[in-house]
C-alpha cells in the first residue's frame, strides 16, 4: 500500500513537471557586477490590447538569484525586472517546448538629479493588484506600534478586537515578508512591530495563498505583507518597559518584554506582558482567521451571567499576563516549519446593579421587573502550543498543522435580587482541546485534485457549580462533557477552454458527543440527565465557474445528508432523526476598471437537523436560567440571502469607499421558547412546533480619504439595519420589528508638525417595536467618542489628553452620561522614553450600559476603578 502511495505521488509530479516551465537566473548590478538583493523579477502576461497584468513574481535572494514556475498559455508574455535606484529591463522570454530557461538581467544604476526641485513621490502607490503604503511617509511621532499606523490608511480599517479589513471585508492572510509567521493572530505584530522598522504595508487584492488553485479558485479577498526596512534584518529587535502607580490608594504595576528576529529563512516573536491596571491581551491571542477553532474560549461553556460590555480597563479589580513564543523557519524554496505557543492568566472582578424588565402582554404597566446587585469574580488560565508544516509551490499544496489547547476557568458571583433571594455562586472547569488538520492539493494536467481532514476533540470533564445561600449549601451541579468531530473531504477541479472551471467536492464527517449532569438540591431533590448523540454527514458539492479579466462567475449546488442519533443513558428514549438538503449559490464579480469592482451574491440553502447539546441537558437554578428538557434535536430551517457589493478606489488620490446592500430571510419549522416563573427565573424551551419567519435587511458604507498636504486623514462608517422576527414568549407568538442607524466617523489632523488631533466616535439609534401589544416600543440612542490631542512642547517633550465619552437613554428615558479623562507627559528619545499619566480625572464612579435581548431590556450599572496615576519607562533597541 505504501509503495502504491508513493508511486502515485510520482506520477502526479511528474504530471505537475511536464505543465509548468521554471525560470530562474540571476540579477546584478551592471557597473559592479555584485548580486542585487531585493529586486522584482514579474512576469506578466498580455490582454491583447497591449497591456500586461502581473501573473507572478518574485524577489531575488542574497546571491541575487530568483526563480518562477508558470505554465504557458499563450505566447505574449514579458519578463520585467526592476529596483528603485535601477533602469527597468523587460525581456520576452522564449520557453517553446522548454521546461526550463535561464534568463539573466544586469541593471543599470538610474541617477535623476534636479537643482532646486524637490520630488515628492506618492505615498501610495499601486503595481497591478498589488498597493503598496510607504510606512515613512505616513507615520508620525506620536505612532508607538504599527497598528496606529494601520489605522490611519485610507481603504484599511482596524476593529476595536483587532481585526484587520480592506475594503469593508476581512483579510484572508497577514505576512511579514511574504511568511506567515502568526497566522489569523496577527495583531502579535500590529501592536508590537515599531513603525520606524517598517518600510511599506502592501495590500495584494484578489489574493490566493494556496498557489495551486491560482488559476481554478481566485480569490476576492486581500492579504496584508509588512516589508521591513533593511535595518531591521539579521539581529534582534526588542521592546522594554515597566510600569507602576495608584489606583486609589492600592499600589499598581506592570511590564513588558517584546523581542524580535528577522532574517531571510527564518522569523521569530516573543511577547511577554503582565499588569495589574486591568488592560487585557485578548486581541494578541485571537485568531481572526479561523476565531471557531483557534480559540479556548470558542471551547467554553456558557457563563450564568453576561460578559458585561464595559472595557476591563476600568473594571474596580483587574489583572492579566501573557506569554508568546512564535517561530518559522523556511526550510526550502517553497517549504516553511512553523512552532507557536501562548500562555494566558486573568483575574478580572467588577461590581454592578442589574434592572431586568419583561414586557408582558398586557402592557407598560404590568411589566415584570427584577433587580439584583452582583458581585463577580473571573480568574481564567489558558495555552496553547502548535506546529504546521507548510509546502506551497506552483504544482503542490501540501499543509498539517497540530494544535493543543488547555483552559481553566473559574467563576464566582454574589446575587442579591430585589425578590428576597440571596446566591453564592461558585463554578470551575477544565477544558482540553486537539485539533490536526491537513490540505493536500495537487496540479495534474488542467486540473486539480484536493483532498483535506480534520480531526478534533474537546473535554470538559470536571465542571463544577456550587450554589449557597446565606446560611448554608443550596445546591450543587457537576457536568462532564466531550465532544469528537472527524471530517474528510476530496475535490477535482478541471479546467476547460481556458476559462471555464469544473469543480466536484464531496466529503463525509462524523460527530459523537456526551454530555453527563447531575444536579442535587441539599433537600434531596435530584436530576441527571446522561446525554450522548452520533450524527454522520455526506456532501457533494458540483461547482461551475468562469474566470475571465475583468469578470467571474460561479454558481454552487451543495447537496447534504445527515443522520442524527440522540440517545439519553438513563433510558429516557429520544428520536432518531434524518435530513438532507440541496441548496444554491451564486457568485458574480465584476471589475469594469481597475477602480470599480461589483460583487453580487445570492443563496437558498437549507441547515440540517442536528444534535442539540448543552440545552437539551436539565439544569438547576442558576443566576436566573433555569433550562428544560428538550428533544436534543435543532431542527433545520431554511436560510436566504443576497447581496450587492460596490468597491471603489483610487490608491493615487489616497480615496476608498465601499458600499453593500442585503437581505436575508430564515424560515424556521420550530420557535425557541421563554417564559418567566414566579422567583423571575427565565424559563427556556428548546423547541415549540411553531413556526416562524425572521428578515434582515441592511445598507452600510464606509469611506476613507487622506489628504496628506494637508495632514488630514477622514473615515467614515455608517449602516442602516431593519430586522424582523417572531418570538415566543410565555407560549404567545409575538412580532418584533428592530431598526438600527449607526454612524461612526474617525479623523487624524496633523495641523503642525508637534500638534496632532485624533476623533473617534460611534453614534446609535435603536428602535424596537412588539406587535399585539399596547405599549409594546423601545428607543434607544447611545453615543462613544474619544478625543486624543498630543503636542510636543519640545522636540522629546510631549503632552497629551485623552477624552472618552459615553452617553446613552436610560430605562427612565433618561440621558446618562460618563466621561473618561486622561493627562500625560512623555519625554521621548531615539531609544528610550518615558511618561507619566493620570487617569478617569473627571472621578467618574458608575457606567450605565443597556442592551435589548428578545422581550427584555437589561440596564446595568457598573462600579468603576478610582483615578489612576500611572508612570512608565520603556527601551528599545
């Protein structure tokens, strides 16, 4: 079998080989005749207008060699080769009936000189879909990482988690020098990588990381590549710093190590952070590129209380440390090893007083309203450790990549509720997680062969959730859960007449889990319930697509089966049930110009009947849930959708918009139900055989323009949402139509060369109304914004404020507001500074937040850390 394997993955090289011609040489400087490290070798291919458009490219290496594998489609191709400083050469290379050629450049030195004019060249610039930001032209003094810089560039923008888009939509990859060395946890760059070490931010559009499947599944999404500056190679590059103060009276402190090394064949990032001032680490640890797998907390189970949404920066009580460890090597031409590891501990603790109401039938008046003051305590560890094994050349993808995961969180809340009842609640629980997964595909002939796994599996067998009153235990509650997936799939992808792909994917995956509670009240009362379902599923996807210049198309028929076994331990029968599904989907993509591009989308697909897990389960009172039993099924639903995409650009002018309409309709076959007892417990039923129709319509925009004589830099992000759904509430079926208009500008203004302004704002209206009521309607408005202004008051001395407002309507329709204010000072130079910084100056001492959820408006109000004085040291070198 083993000989078989191998003998088929020679004649699949072999097949690769014979289709792709390979061309290398070298790059020398023509007066000198030294190797040219750096310069752009591109082949470009013509469109029969005259015009070429890059296809390939590639760098040359230390010894000044390159080399590039295409293969041939027609015979109008160049080969240009070119470095700032150089003449541009171009030479049409001449491959008939070749597999390799050598074509060798020797340049030019271009020397330009103009007494008494001053060239400015732009700072952003585009070569085919590639736009490159000069980093030395746009960053300024008062940008201390690369993600300040990020933030200015018109066409990117940078979420408050961390996450990176181009052009309204998420970046598919993030490269440092063309490796990826963090994957989807790329913000381990942005908030650590100096300015001063970047060169340029190159944005490539329509980028396909798996080179194999360049030409059968492009791609519309952008990959970001930090280049460095020549400075930054070949030695380490650290941050230090240390930091210390008063929060009240309590004495705070905090550090950080960041180290760094970049070299041609290899790259490394260590990150090392700890403070007691309540900031947290979460975005360097996120994985944005694949957040459902990478990540312990996408593992945990449901807290009995919501994460409030308030910064933890100004929780009462906080502290948090993380370690990182990232390191890639590059192992051949087209080969890279890559071993990741983190570490992460918090302890974060806030008080509030939370005001629930529940709008009854019968109106206003008889609304029913519950209030508790909460205590909460979150202590939480976490790591993670990887390896991934990556090959990408033109002819083979090959990618395994191993990830462990471990969490342990714990949980404590004291509940005084407005009813009379007293809780202490104490939880804990392990969780382990393993993952592998492998991508193979192959070039044979005009097509490609994929095949790609998944294995994984996650546990949490000790969970632990005790509950007191205020004399004694009231009850306690024990789970043990794991959960197994397993999943295979195969693909063909087959390209005829040049333009046109065929592609038939299918695949099988497996699920098994368990999930075993037992909850015990002190007066005897129990209940258990031994949960365990399997459910298989087959696929097979049929694909069409064309790939012209300056349009594609494709159009999807997925079809899906699924057999689902639920099965209850202690004897309790459940339903066995089966399902499948066909659904479609269209793609359009159009690129009229090299400014405007047009995406249309348009789907029906149908979920499946699958097993429900952590609901189906009974459990006893927590912190007002209490969950019933269900039949351990999710039934399937119908899911439509459509959208209209306009992106439009001018990387010259330093002008981005984009624009996207859509609607989205959900036919449901069951309706989740709630309800509320006596004590104000929220009663859920998983299922009720009601039906039930939920839309969503939505426009939004954003623009950016950068006027760089000017210093200005503005964004602007708006959308509109309207949403209607039904909900069942205390067993009556109710309308519940939503809208929402949001705007949220930015500015930066650099009016003179030591002052600079930053305004970011977010302004809401909410507006909620329930049918069959009387006075069934909610508004809402809330409003953020934080003002930032720096002045140097001398070239290493600056001063700087930081203003953060918040407002919103409260429950009492009335306008609550807060303000957040910091003052600093900070004496900078070239390798060390220094600062010191006071904030929450306005003594600001509560935060009201509020938040609709179905048939219930929650209104929190949050103690708040005392005025903080803080004073730091930090070197780098």
């Amino acid at each position: 079998m083993r000989s078989l394997f191998l003998f088929s993955l020679l004649l699949f090289s072999c097949g690769a080989l014979s289709a792709q011609v390979r061309i290398s040489g070298t790059v020398t400087d023509n007066a000198t005749g030294k190797p040219i490290l750096r310069a752009a070798v591109r082949l470009k291919r013509g469109d029969g207008t005259g015009k070429y458009r890059t296809i390939a490219y590639t760098f040359t290496n230390e010894k000044g060699e390159y080399m590039l594998s295409h293969k041939p489609e027609s015979e109008d191709y160049i080969l240009e080769c070119g470095l700032l400083g150089y003449n541009k050469e171009s030479i049409k290379p001449d491959w008939r009936d070749k597999s390799s050629i050598e074509v060798d450049f020797r340049l030019r030195e271009e020397r330009l000189v103009l007494p008494d004019v001053t060239v400015k060249s732009n700072p952003i610039r585009q070569s085919g879909d590639t736009i490159t930001y000069s980093v030395g032209q746009i960053a300024r003094k008062v940008d201390r990482t690369l993600e300040s810089v990020l933030k200015r560039l018109p066409g990117i923008s940078v979420e408050p988690s961390g996450e990176i888009k181009y052009n309204g939509k998420e970046i598919s990859k993030f490269y440092i020098e063309d490796l990826d060395l963090l994957g989807g946890r790329y913000a381990l760059a942005t908030k650590n990588i100096r300015p001063e070490d970047v060169a340029s931010i190159q944005v490539y559009e329509n980028h396909q990381p798996i080179r194999v499947k360049k030409d059968t599944d492009p791609s519309d999404k952008a990959a970001l590549n930090i280049r460095l500056k020549q400075k930054a190679f070949g030695h380490w590059l650290g941050i230090a710093e240390a930091i210390g103060g008063l929060s009240g009276k309590k004495a705070e402190y905090g550090g950080a190590v960041t180290a760094m090394s970049f070299h041609r064949k290899s790259q490394t990032l260590l990150v090392g952070k700890g403070n007691t001032f309540g900031r947290e680490y979460v975005a360097e640890q996120t994985d944005f590129l694949s957040p459902d797998v990478g990540n312990v907390a996408a593992t945990a189970f449901k807290l009995p209380y919501p994460r409030p949404p308030v910064d933890k920066e100004r929780y009462e009580r906080g502290r948090s440390g993380f370690a990182s460890g990232n390191t890639l090597f590059k192992t051949g031409t087209y080969t890279t090893l890559k071993l990741n590891a983190q570490y992460n501990g918090s302890d974060y603790g806030y008080k509030s007083q939370e005001k629930v109401e529940y709008i009854s039938k019968k109106g206003k008046d008889a609304n029913a309203t519950l209030t508790e003051d909460i205590a909460v305590s979150l202590p939480e560890h976490s790591s993670m450790m990887g390896v991934e094994y990556d090959h990408n050349s033109p002819s083979l993808y090959l990618s395994s990549g191993t990830k462990l995961f471990w969490g342990r969180r714990k949980s404590g809340a004291e509940i005084n509720s407005s009813k009379g009842l007293y809780f202490l609640e104490n939880s804990k629980a392990n969780i382990y997680n393993v993952y592998n997964t492998t991508k193979v595909d192959k070039k044979l002939g005009d097509g490609v062969f994929s095949i790609y796994s998944t294995i994984g599996y996650k546990s949490m067998p000790d969970y632990l959730l005790e509950i007191f009153s205020k004399k004694e235990k009231y009850a306690d509650q024990k789970i043990n859960d794991r959960d197994l997936n397993f999943k295979i799939s195969s693909g063909w992808a087959w390209i005829f007449r040049q333009k046109f792909v065929l592609d038939l994917s299918g695949g099988i995956a497996a699920h098994s889990s368990r999930i075993h509670t037992i909850g015990e009240y002190t007066n005897g009362d129990k209940m258990e319930n031994d949960f365990e379902g399997f459910e298989t599923d087959a696929r097979l996807t049929p694909k069409i697509s064309f790939n012209g210049i300056k349009s594609r198309f494709s159009f999807t028929l997925p079809f899906r089966y699924r057999l689902s076994n639920p099965k209850n331990r202690l004897g309790k029968s459940l339903p066995m049930a089966s399902d499948w599904a066909v659904g479609g989907n269209m793609n359009v993509h159009l690129t009229p110009s090299s400014s405007n591009t047009w995406r249309i989308n348009a789907g029906l697909n149908k979920s499946l009947t699958g097993i429900n897990r952590y609901l189906s389960a009974p459990i006893i009172r927590t912190h007002r849930y209490l969950h019933t039993s269900g039949t351990g099924l999710d039934m399937s639903e119908w899911r439509g959708n459509t959208s209209l995409t306009w992106n439009y650009k001018n990387p010259g002018n330093a002008f981005f918009l984009n624009a996207s309409a859509g609607y989205s309709i959900v036919l449901k076959n069951t309706l989740s139900s709630l309800s509320v007892d006596e004590n104000m417990n929220e009663v859920v039923s998983v299922h009720s055989r009601k039906g039930s129709t939920d839309q969503m319509y939505t426009l939004s925009g954003d623009i950016g323009k950068t006027f760089f004589d000017a210093g200005l830099t503005l964004k602007l992000n708006g959308g509109v949402l309207l949403s209607h759904n039904d909900v069942l509430f205390n067993n009556e079926v109710l309308n519940v139509m939503s809208g929402r208009v949001n705007l949220s500008p930015e500015i930066y203004y650099f009016p003179l060369k030591n002052l600079s302004f930053r305004l970011d704002a977010d302004l809401s209206v909410s507006d909620m109304k329930i049918y069959q009521q009387s006075e069934g309607r909610r508004r809402r408005f809330d409003m953020g914004a934080e003002l930032l202004v720096d002045y140097s008051v001398t070239d290493p001395l600056q001063l700087y404020g930081i203003v953060k407002y918040l407002a919103l309507t409260s429950e009492t329709d009335q306008l609550e507001n807060n303000f957040d204010i910091s003052i600093g000072l900070r004496y900078k130079k070239e390798f060390w500074e220094m600062w010191f910084e006071g904030r929450n100056l306005g003594r600001e001492k509560e935060l009201v937040r509020q938040f609709y959820s179905d048939l219930m408006i929650r209104s929190m109000r949050y103690s708040l850390r005392p005025f903080t004085l803080e004073a730091g040291i930090r070197f780098s070198w």
